[in-house]
C-alpha cells in the first residue's frame, strides 16, 4: 500500500472517506507532521525524505515545484492532484484503486491528475 501526506488544504471528508473504507491506511496530514504552515517546497521536501506521496488540490504551484525537483535530480516521491471539482466519491473510489494496486515506485517522478 502507498505511503502518503496530505497537504494542509485537502478536502477533509475525502480523508474520512478514505480511513473509512481503508482503516489501515497509511496517510499523514501536513498538520499532523507540523507542516501546517509549511511552504510548498518544504513540504515536497518532507514527502521526498519521508517517501510518500503528496495528496492536494493545488493545481497551480505544487506541480511546477514538483517538476522543478525532477529536473534538479531531487528524490520526489510522486504527486496526485486531486480536482477539487470531483465529487468525495468519485475520489475516494479513484484514489483508493491507485493506493491499493500501486507501488510507490511506480508513481516516482510523476504528478498524476485525478479524475485520471
């Protein structure tokens, strides 16, 4: 199962989704981690030292500080984008076919969109 953070704005009732339907799920908060007030390049830096994923919404500067880390050679562990458009269920369901059948290999390097 993929290791993940959450970002300090992500939807709340998606994560109660996601714990409900996936107890043992490995999934910290920004806030949890002291990371609430944290700039977006110092949490990709926790997330890449910590190996997990990054979970927002924000389309508008997470991914270019994630693509900047790829460029530089920095370890970045992957980001899913979540639309804060789609409805809780849809991803809630999507993210969790992704968090159960990947590797967290697999989604080094990359930022991927939800809805996929």
């Amino acid at each position: 199962m993929l290791r993940l953070i959450s970002d300090q704005n992500f939807n709340g009732p998606i994560l109660r989704g996601l714990f409900r339907r996936q107890p043992d799920l490995n999934l910290v908060r920004a806030f949890d981690v002291g990371l609430a007030t944290a700039t977006d390049p110092v949490l990709l830096d926790w997330a890449a030292d910590q190996g997990r994923i990054l979970l927002t919404h924000d389309v508008n500067t997470i991914p270019g500080f994630a693509h900047d880390r790829v460029r530089r050679g920095e370890p970045m562990p992957g980001v899913f984008v979540v639309s804060d458009t789609m409805s809780i269920g849809q991803a809630i369901t999507e993210l969790l076919f992704v968090i159960r059948g990947g590797t967290q290999e697999e989604w080094a390097d990359f930022v991927t969109y939800f809805p996929m």
